[in-house]
C-alpha cells in the first residue's frame, strides 16, 4: 500500500512538473515566438561561444586519427552527456559548410575511458560516397563543431550469459567496447571477427592484451584478403568450440548462449539465418550502411503517422507510393515549391528527383513529392507538434 | 502576349534548371553565416527597442526610436528571416528549428496556414485569376476578370485599412477561402485541414500574439503599460503597411500578368516558370533595402526559385534578366516609387468599372 502510495505522490509530481513545463513553453511561444528560451537567443550567445546550439550537446574534437580506411575521433563531449552502456551508439552531428550533417556510430572506447578522462571514441569506416567521413578525412586538422546524442541502443554484453560474437569490418567497434569495458569475466565468449587486409585490422593491441586478460575469452581473427571468408561450417565449428568450453565448465549455470551479430547490413542478415539452423534462439544484432536498391527496384520505406508504425515498398515517387498505401502525408504543390509535404527521414538515403542530389544517409528533412527511396528508409509523417519538436531538436 | 513554343519553354527550363544548380552548388558556410548575423541583428533590434520605450520617461524621442527600432525588428523577423526559412531556403542547414518545418514567426497568421496559402496557393498557382487568392486577396478588384460590384468603389480605403492590419488579414486570408465563418463552402476547394484545425491554430497564435505586444510586455513595464502598449501598436502597423507595400509592388503593378486556369492546366515545367517571370516585378534600391523586403524586392527570382536562400537573389538578377532578354519575356524592374506607384493606380483604377483599360493576359 505504502509503495502504491508512493508511487501515486511522484506521479502526482511528475504531473506537477510536466504542467510547469508546459506553461514554461508556452510563456516562451508567446514572449519569444520560439518554443525555448535559448533557441531565441541562440544567436546571442554563438557571439560568445561560437560552438553553441541550443538543445545540442556539444563535443569537443580531440583529435582525428587514420588507420586505412577509418577514421578514429576522439571527442569530449559536454555535461549533458550522461555515461554510455559499452556497445550502444550515438548520433554524431558535425557542422560542415554550414550544415549540421548527422550520422549514427558506435562508441568503440570503454567505459572507464570516460569515466576517468570524459572522452570518448568513435571509430568509423571512411565511405567513398558519403558527406561526413570522408569530409572527416580530409579536414582532420580544421576545428570542426561537433554535437553527440546521448547514447542509445541494446546490443549490449549480457554477462550471465555465454556470448558468440561474429563481427565484420566496422562492426568490431561496438563489440571492442564492450570487451575493454569488462572487468571480470564470468561466462565463455568467443569473438569472431572479419576484416580485409592486417592494415585494416582494427584495435590491433587490444586482442592480445584482452586474451591474456581474460582467460575466458577465444578471438578468432579472420583476414579475409589473405585467408578464406568466414563460413557457416566455420560458424557451427565456433558454436561447438564455445559448446564444449562451457561444458568443460560445469559448475556454470547452462543457460544457452547468445549469438552477437553486428557488420554490414548484408552480413547480419545471413548471420541471423545461420543461427536459426545451428538452434541458436537468441540474436542480438546492429547492422550498418544500407543496401542500394537498383535501378526501379522497390525499396521498404517504414512510415510513422498519427502513432501509426505502416511498412510498405516504394517503387519511384515517395508521395505517391505512401498515398498508394493507404496514408495520407499532406502535400500541396506536388512538384518541390511549397515545403508542404516536408517530413522527417530518420534513417536511408533518397534522391531529389528535381535536383538529381542524393540524401546522406543520416536524418534529415525530406521532400516527399520529389523523393524517390534509395534504400530502405524510415519516416516521421505526422505534422509538427511540442514533443516531435523536442525529439528533432535532440537528434537532428 | 507570349507565344513561346513548348520547344522554347523546356530549353528555358534547362536554363533556368541549370543557373538554379549552379547557385544550389555554391550555398553553404557563407549563407549560414549571414542568416545567423541578420538573426543577430534581429534580435538586438528588438531587445534594444523594447527597452527604449522605456525610455519615455527622458524623452518621447529615444520612445521613438524604439518603436522605429521593434519595427525593424520585426521586419527582418518577418521578411528576412521567417518567409525565406519558412519557404525551406535554410533547410539544408539541417537546423533543429530554424526549418521550414518548425520555425513560428513574429506575426498574427500561424506559420503552417501561411505556407498552405503562400507556398502552396501563391507560389503555385501565381496570378491564376481564381486561383491564386492573393491576386487581391478576395477585397480588391485588380483586373478586369472580376466582376465589378459596388464595394469596389471605395476599394482605396479597402486598401489603406488592409495594409493597416495586414498580419491580421494574412492570418485570416485561409479561414476567409474555406468560408470557415462566413458565405457558402466552395466545392472545388479542397483541403487536408479541418476548419477546426483552422479555427484552433487561428486564435491560437492570434493569442499569443495579442497577449505578447499588449499585456505581457506593457505589464512587465507596468507604470509604463499605456505608452509600451501603444509603442507595440505603433510598431505592429509600421511592420504592416512595410510588408503589405513590399507585397503589393512584387504582384500588382501595372505591367504584370495574369492567367486563366485552363491555360495552366498540365503546365510544363518552362510554362510555370515563365509564369512566374511574367506575374511578379521587381524594384530597385541599395542592398539594406533589399534586406528589409527580406530580398522580395527580386521578386522574379523569388519567384522562379522560391528555395534558395534569399540572400543569392541579387547575384541571379542579372542572369535571369539575361535569360529573359534571350527569350524576349518582359522583365518588370523598377524603381520602388515607380513601382508603388503603379500600384496605386492599379488599386484606383479597377475601383470603377468603366475606364478600365485592357488587361494584360497571356
């Protein structure tokens, strides 16, 4: 009785404080015209600190480093950023010519690196075609402003459980963090992890440190340009290895173990296949990049409305298509000049049919009459209200 | 009259296409930099006129100046800054608020019912007798194509009072076409928001508006709350007749165009833009007058390319005129008097039903 109690009494705060903040915005549209006070005087205080954003967590880049094909960022980021889970991800947003680019990464730093110094690293494969890394690249010694979200996601390490980790390329970054984080280890874990050429083989100190650390722990470093590419019957081999270490380890609870997917989104997809033959029930996976629809071909666009989560593929015009599904986007020109069917792109790429420029991959705001999907896509339709207001303003 | 052949009209699109990509290829850091200086300024005008008011108490003159400066403020908030973002110039930015998806703007009419009219009717359907609402806003006979009815013996003061509460009028300009408090629904108007969604966004920021620049403020200053609040007031109406001015010199001079629906019916893309060159005029004057007509003052460019940022619009004058000396299309520039002028000729002119001289139509 006494907990229900309780909890009605921070309910009945929470309510309290959700009221006040609602006047509060709504003293701040009618004074200011904005919906925050330091979005209005946002550029008041860009004189000063010519970084600032209101609603943005800043961070500040420390250095930019290259290994091959990536790029290692080493940021710190403001007092907002509360800590991170090893293995989750974040939106970094950089201001390049005058735009906010966005695009999502994997914190690969552990976590006593950012509790101990208040930085963190962000590991990421410079791509030929996209805006960000490779301007990334090529300004590494320019002062460039840098925002993060908080940290999100849950491909996270569950410790109680025995893990079978299979990673490509980039996807090692997630899953270093979580390995470095660790500070004992209770439970088999066998990491798998693919890569093209020893100068791309990333984090190259760490394995051998984290071998002798932990006992526990089998890496299998597989270099694709020398070697053979992983297999499936290279899969099962590893899920019997890892069978049979846990069985030498009797005394461990039997709880099955997880398989830990995370590369390209090609990659992750067979994985998950796999898994399913070998018996094994629980995936966790994080894929990345988006696969490019050929010419015509139809793409699976998922479109948010009024609460309304609607998956549906798109062949050609973005407006037409969701019209053909039943939604109703509103629109008004129907040929680029109004800004009436703006909508939001969480994530995919789309062409501009007018202008033939083709979207980053990251969020952005889309043009639905003269879009046409490129990969798969997610949407935001519904018209603006406070909270899609405050959900942008984080992540965009 | 225009007889461009379809030929002619999609070369000039190419051409049109292409200058439009080529200042699309050059907009970044620079454009950005100067939104956010003219932001700057917006809003030291607005903060040091607020406090001038105040100033009443030394000298009605710094109470002047404050009016003058609120008033500037207020027409960069409006010209400058909130029609080009809301008309998605800045969008590239990838901005959190300053996107045509959630910028609100320093004026009565909400933001989302100005762009179904402005961006959508307006821009769309520029000068289409019937069709674009804003060729006399339903109060004023500017051509022949309207019938003449007896109120528009008197339409000059119809004109002065309009431009006296234009916010007002802008706000109301989309409740006024879907006949939400007055005269009979319209069949052939469609429309994806309720009258109710209407009413609510109307009074809404309507409220807003009125609490702000008559009761929070003139409060705030509370011995002071009568000469703050006519200060607002006075403010209010300079930004009023300043933008109603600028609008009526970019659509109703006596030298543009208008159009009949069914000549626009499956336009082509060359088609629309020559509409858009022959119904808008442009005026001259030094580049803080360009500013403070938010650059309306190159119409034609705004016009053809309603997307790019604003600020560019000087440099494509000369280039669109070029274009438009090749094509032989008439380039309607001149000085803001003359202008003007011709405006107010216009107004008068069609307030009688005789004496109207021929209309220019294509």
């Amino acid at each position: 009785m006494v907990q229900i109690q309780g909890k009605a009494a921070i309910t009945k705060n929470q309510a309290f404080v959700h009221f006040l903040t609602k006047c509060w915005r709504w003293c701040c549209k009618m004074a200011l015209v904005q919906p925050r006070l330091c979005s209005y005087f946002e550029p008041l205080i860009r004189l000063f600190n010519p970084g600032y954003r209101a609603g943005l967590i800043s961070a500040q880049l420390l250095s930019v480093s290259q290994q091959q094909d990536y790029l290692h960022l080493l940021l710190k980021p403001g007092k907002k950023f509360r800590a991170f889970v090893p293995g989750q991800h974040l939106q970094l947003s950089v201001e390049l010519d005058g735009a906010l680019v966005q695009r999502t990464f994997s914190i690969s730093s552990p976590l006593q690196q950012f509790l101990a110094q208040g930085t963190l690293q962000l590991t990421l494969k410079i791509q030929p075609h996209a805006g960000l890394t490779r301007q990334l690249a090529a300004r590494a010694g320019e002062n460039l402003f840098c925002y993060v979200s908080q940290a999100q996601g849950d491909f996270v390490l569950d410790q109680q459980r025995s893990a079978l980790i299979v990673v490509a390329g980039s996807g090692i970054t997630p899953v270093h963090a979580m390995l470095c984080s660790l500070s004992r280890l209770t439970q088999p874990v066998r990491l798998i992890y693919s890569y093209r050429g020893a100068d791309n083989l990333l984090f190259a100190s760490s394995w051998p440190e984290l071998k002798a650390r932990f006992p526990l722990l089998q890496i299998e470093l597989w270099d694709t340009s020398s070697g053979p590419r992983f297999s499936a019957a290279a899969l099962a081999a590893a899920f019997a290895a890892l069978q049979q270490q846990k069985a030498a380890q009797a005394a461990l609870q039997a709880e099955p173990c997880i398989l830990y997917v995370c590369g390209p989104l090609t990659f992750s997809q067979q994985w998950q296949q796999q898994a399913k033959t070998l018996g094994i029930l629980q995936v966790r996976q994080e894929s990345f990049g988006c696969l490019n629809a050929a010419d015509g071909e139809a793409v699976t666009v998922t479109a948010r409305q009024h609460g309304r989560l609607v998956q549906l593929q798109s062949q050609g015009n973005l407006l037409q298509s969701l019209e053909q599904a039943g939604l109703s986007p509103r629109y008004g020109c129907r040929r680029g000049i109004c800004m009436q069917c703006l909508c939001i792109k969480t994530a995919g790429q789309v062409r501009n049919e007018l202008t033939g420029q083709i979207s980053d991959t990251g969020a952005g705001l889309v043009q639905l009459c003269i879009s046409t999907a490129l990969t798969k896509l997610e949407l935001q339709l519904d018209a603006v209200s406070t909270t899609a207001q405050d959900n942008t303003s984080c992540t965009t | 009259m225009h007889n461009l052949t379809s030929q002619q009209l999609d070369t000039l699109a190419t051409e049109l296409d292409t200058l439009a990509a080529q200042t699309r290829a050059k907009v970044g850091a620079e454009d950005a930099r100067y939104l956010e200086r003219v932001l700057l300024v917006q809003r030291l005008a607005v903060w040091t006129g607020r406090l001038l008011l105040l100033g009443i108490i030394w000298s009605p003159w710094l109470w002047l100046l404050g009016v003058l400066l609120l008033a500037l403020g207020k027409i960069l908030d409006n010209m400058e800054i909130g029609h080009n973002v809301l008309h998605g110039q800045y969008d590239w930015m990838q901005h959190p608020y300053l996107n045509s998806r959630q910028f609100e703007w320093d004026i009565a009419c909400d933001a989302k019912s100005w762009q179904r009219t402005h961006n959508f009717e307006h821009h769309t359907y520029t000068n289409i007798i019937g069709k674009d609402r804003d060729f006399g806003y339903g109060l004023l006979r500017l051509s022949n194509d309207f019938r003449w009815r007896l109120r528009n013996l008197w339409q000059f003061v119809t004109y002065l009072l309009l431009s006296t509460l234009f916010q007002w009028g802008v706000s109301y300009h989309e409740l006024a076409a879907q006949r939400v408090f007055f005269g009979k629904k319209k069949n052939d108007r469609h429309s994806q928001v309720s009258d109710h969604e209407l009413k609510k966004a109307f009074f809404g920021k309507g409220l807003r508006q009125l609490c702000k620049d008559y009761l929070l403020f003139p409060l705030l200053c509370f011995p002071l709350f009568f000469e703050v609040l006519v200060g607002n007031l006075l403010a209010n109406i300079i930004r009023n007749w300043w933008t109603a001015t600028v609008i009526f010199c970019g659509h109703f001079t006596k030298d543009v165009y208008v159009f009949a629906a069914k000549d626009c019916e499956n336009e082509s893309r060359g088609h629309w833009y020559l509409r858009q060159m022959l119904g808008s005029s442009n005026f001259t004057g030094p580049r803080w007058f360009h500013i403070l007509t938010g650059h309306l003052s190159c119409q034609i460019e705004h016009h053809l390319f309603p997307d790019l940022p604003a600020c560019r619009y000087p440099e494509l004058a000369p280039q669109v005129r070029a274009i438009a000396e090749r094509y032989q299309i008439p380039y309607n520039s001149g000085s803001f008097i003359r202008q003007y002028a011709t405006v107010l000729q216009r107004i008068l002119r069609y307030s009688l039903p005789a004496g109207a001289a021929p209309q220019r139509q294509m």
